[in-house]
C-alpha cells in the first residue's frame, strides 16, 4: 500500500501526542486499531477521531495536523452543524453530527429493521427444525 505523505505527517503527530502523554495502544481502547493505521502513515482519519485523539491526549487539533494545514479549515467545519440523517428515511436524527455520529437511523427505522431481524432469524430456526426432523 502506497503512503500518503499527509497521513504520515498526521500520524508522526499523533505518535508524538501519544508518547508525550505516556498513552499506550492498549489504553486507546476503540480507537487503537485506527492509531495503528494513522501512525503507520496507511490511512486517512475522520474529524470525529481527530476530535476524540486531541481530547484523549489532552491537545488541540491543530496539535495533531501538519504546520503547513490551513489552520481556519478545521474552525470552519467544526461551527458548521452538519445535520445527520437516517439512512431508511432521510430524516433527521440530530443536528449536529459529532454528537449522533454513531447513529444510522432514526428510531422509528431501527425498530423497524429490529423486528425484520426477528422475524428472519425466527424463520431461519423453523427451517433448522425441519430439517432436522425430516433427517431424524
């Protein structure tokens, strides 16, 4: 896999965080296999990640991004409130997306797609029963 120079610029940086707060991979817990990839220079990161390694090393963001990046990028899409949407129906979950960024739909979608689960799994356990009476 080829190495962007950005994305080895950025994980240097949050190497340098990480070891100047004595934070290990382990200690990173949900985050860890990210830093991996970030500190190898393999891959680019979210603004959510970014967000939550300069909260978890105790930095700004700016800490964590090269000195030639445009320092007023990262101010204006954090005043933005970005609305999220569901996925199913389009509406919105939440109005600003770093609050809701693990949601994909909206409640009335979820228990929607809980209870087709339900229904396919309930089907599939029919079908397992059958056929083992059918063989016994």
């Amino acid at each position: 896999m080829k190495i962007n120079p950005l994305y080895q610029a950025i994980g240097s940086r949050i190497h340098e965080a990480r070891e100047k707060q004595g934070i290990t991979l382990d200690e990173l817990e949900r985050l860890r296999f990210q830093v991996v990839w970030l500190e190898q220079g393999k891959g680019p990161i979210t603004l959510r990640v970014l967000y939550d390694l300069a909260e978890r090393f105790g930095c700004s963001v700016h800490t964590l991004l090269p000195d030639n990046w445009p320092r007023g990028m990262i101010e204006a899409i954090d005043v933005l409130d970005v609305p999220l949407y569901c996925i199913d129906c389009n509406t919105i979950i939440s109005s600003n997306r770093r609050i809701a960024s693990n949601r994909k739909y909206c409640d009335t979608c979820r228990q929607k797609r809980q209870r087709q689960h339900q229904v396919h799994y309930k089907r599939l356990k029919r079908r397992k029963q059958q056929v083992s009476e059918a063989s016994a």
